[in-house]
C-alpha cells in the first residue's frame, strides 16, 4: 500500500500520446540527437502544453485557486508592479547564481516547491521530479501530499539538498512519525506549512466535482506510515478510499498553536522554517518560537481568495526580520525575472512550483530538467543585463515600485 504507481495510472508507454506529440520516445536528453524538435516557450506555453496532456479535472486541480482565483491572479499581478532598474558598463562577465540557505550550498536561488499529487500529471510522478533536481543540484521540498514515500522520493533524488514539508494534522503520533522518518531519510530541513488548518474552496473541483486522493494520488506518505496503517486498519489495506476518507478526518486542525511549536523544535535539530507567512507579526513570532528562516507565501492562491500577493508581503516580513534571517518567497514564480525582483525585494530565495509541474505533465523527467534549465538560463541573463554580479548581492536599488497599479 506504499506510496508507488496510483490506482488509475500505467508506466508510460512509447506510444504514449505525450511522446508522439514530443517526437520522442521518452527521451530524458532534450539536448541529444534525439531531442524534440519543439519544446514550449516560456511559461505560459508549458501551461498550455500541460492542459492538453493532461485531462480536465486533474489540470484544473494543479492550475486552480481558491474561490475565483483572486489571490492566484494577485501573485502575478505583483510582480508587474515592480520594474528592473539595469545599471550599463557594469563589467559583471560573469555571475554567480549560487545561494547558501540555512548551511545548504545551492547552484541557483531557487527550490522546488512542495506540490502533492504529482502522478496527475506524469505516472513517475515525484520520483521523475526528484531525479530531475538532483542532476539539475535544485534543493527540492518533498510534499506530504506525495503519491510515493517519502524514502522512495529520497532515493530517486540521492544525497543532494532535500528538505521535507510537513502539515500537523491532529493526530500527534501520525506526526511524530512523519518527522521521525524525515529524520532517518535524511532530509535537512522540515518546512512547517501553517496556512491550512483545513483545505480551501476551489471552484474548480467543486465544479469538476474532483479529488484525487480518493484515486491513491497524493496519499503515498500516509499508507506507507506505520502509525497510520495502524489507525486504518488491516480490513482497509490497499483500499485507497477508505485511505482518503482518514487522511481527510485526521487533517483539519484548527487547533493548532505556536504554543504547539516547543515540541518539534524539541523533537528535532533539523533546521525549521515556517511556510505561510504574511505579515510582520507572524514573521517575528516565528523567530521567536525558534523557526529558522520564513516562507513567505498564500500556498499559490489555492487556499483563501482575496488574500494579499505573496509578493506584497515580503517588504514587510524582510523588515520585520534582521538581514541575517532566512527568507524564502513561495507563489506566483514564472520566470527568470520574477525571481530577480524576489531576490531585490527581501527574499534569500524562491521556491518554484507550477512550472515545473507543467513539464512533467508535458515530458516527463525530460520536461522538468528543460524547465529548469531554461530558468536557470533566464536568471543568469536577467542578472547579466541587469548589470548584478550575484544573486546573492542583488538588492532594492536594482527595483523600483511602479505607482497606479
């Protein structure tokens, strides 16, 4: 009952319809000989891409937002409020890309976010994402809300930087569990995400009727849990149905307060950071219940409409906190440019998600080692013609905040 291959999913085949569209047979170097005579451009070309590979209802689950979107068209709409202010003759031929978050070394400034359910849009699901990343050295943030394990997704990815994205679900062994396990598989860092007592209201499930867990998409870190196999019961192995139903009466958990906090601090001395932030006062709560660094993030627009941009927030939260504190910004992440403003704005780094699940959906390993190439391509260009020398010495006098809009 372990997190592999969801009920409703084969391996792909070669003549499955993505490869025939590709021109290739699933081939894992768009480099090659072999390589697709034409991949998408840009960001908004894979999306389109990933809504014909995909099918309606599971698109509609990974593209969606909360309520009428709002807040998703919020957190683009950010980032054309703030404009690039090049300096010329800056004599920067070369430019240093590399962060350092928290003792972890990364070639980019940018993680993979944690996005669930990932075999919607590829059967290899997170174990293709994960072996994309690590021969990419993109850090990645292994979701709770995996269709495999999170010791699979581990080994898929090998040694490199990997953190793990725990939710507190009120069963508190369920959760000691899962944070025992992050521990024994060697994740270097445990990213609390906060802003989902419960799960949002998405229009577009409500009107596709729609959730994938019920399928086995998205449980896999739960059936191969010891402690909730116990909770489920023998009677209810391999049936993925009855899974869902108790992931969904263990995850609402209003309850949950930074008085709860002292015990997994105390439960590990893993790194800590808090993924749901949004204004000051939460920022400097978290440093003092002894989180490490901030996610500054609305959980992509997927979880309550009308919520301020991520974008919006990291002013605030970067000022609330001292220069040295760690701070990631997660939603509304596109291109190369996006994450240079971020890095201008306050952040230490970005975390990507929709895109690369775009590339999954259209091509598999190959689609997402494209997608980050092609942002590692764009941030180092941007950051060329910005007239920067590092990502890591970018700053507000390289942005400007565009007044009206």
């Amino acid at each position: 009952m372990a997190g592999s291959n969801p009920h409703g999913h084969e391996p792909q085949r070669e003549d499955d319809p993505r490869s025939q569209r590709l021109g290739t047979s699933g081939n894992t170097d768009p480099d090659g000989p072999s390589a697709p005579e034409s991949w998408p451009v840009g960001s908004a070309e894979w999306e389109c891409r990933a809504r014909e590979a995909m099918g309606r209802q599971s698109f509609d689950w990974i593209a969606g937002g909360a309520g009428e979107e709002g807040t998703l068209r919020a957190n683009r709409e950010a980032f054309d409020r703030w404009a690039l202010r090049p300096r010329v003759l800056a004599g920067n031929a070369e430019h240093d890309l590399s962060v350092e978050i928290l003792g972890l070394q990364a070639p980019v400034p940018f993680f993979l976010a944690p996005i669930g359910a990932q075999t919607l849009a590829h059967p290899d699901g997170e174990l293709a994402v994960a072996r994309a990343a690590a021969a990419a050295g993109v850090p990645m943030i292994v979701s709770q809300a995996a269709s495999f394990s999170m010791e699979e997704i581990a080994q898929a990815y090998g040694e490199g930087p990997r953190w793990y994205q725990l939710y507190w679900v009120n069963d508190r062994e369920v959760v000691e569990s899962l944070v025992d396990r992050a521990i024994a598989s060697r994740h270097r860092a445990i990213v609390l995400t906060a802003d989902t007592p419960i799960v949002g209201l998405r229009d577009r499930d409500a009107r596709n009727a729609y959730s994938p867990f019920p399928m086995g998409h998205g449980i896999g870190q739960y059936t191969s849990d010891p402690v909730f196999r116990r909770r489920l019961g023998t009677g209810a192995e391999g049936n993925s149905q009855a899974a869902a139903d108790l992931v969904a009466r263990m995850f609402a958990n209003y309850s949950l307060a930074w008085a709860d906090v002292s015990w997994l601090r105390d439960r590990t001395d893993l790194p800590l950071l808090l993924k749901g932030i949004l204004t000051a006062e939460d920022a400097r709560r978290s440093r003092d219940a002894g989180f490490d660094g901030v996610i500054v993030s609305n959980h992509g627009g997927r979880q309550l409409d009308g919520v301020i941009a991520a974008l919006d927030a990291l002013p605030e939260v970067r000022e609330a906190l001292d220069g040295d504190s760690v701070v990631l910004l997660d939603s509304g992440i596109r291109r190369g440019a996006d994450v240079v403003k971020a890095l201008a704005i306050g952040c230490n780094a970005v975390l990507l998600g929709r895109p690369y699940l775009y590339g999954l959906a259209v091509a598999g390993r190959a689609g997402v080692e494209h997608v980050l190439r092609t942002m590692r391509t764009e941030i180092d260009t941007t950051l060329g013609l910005l007239g920067a020398h590092s990502a890591r010495r970018v700053d507000r006098a390289f942005v400007t905040r565009i007044h009206g809009l």
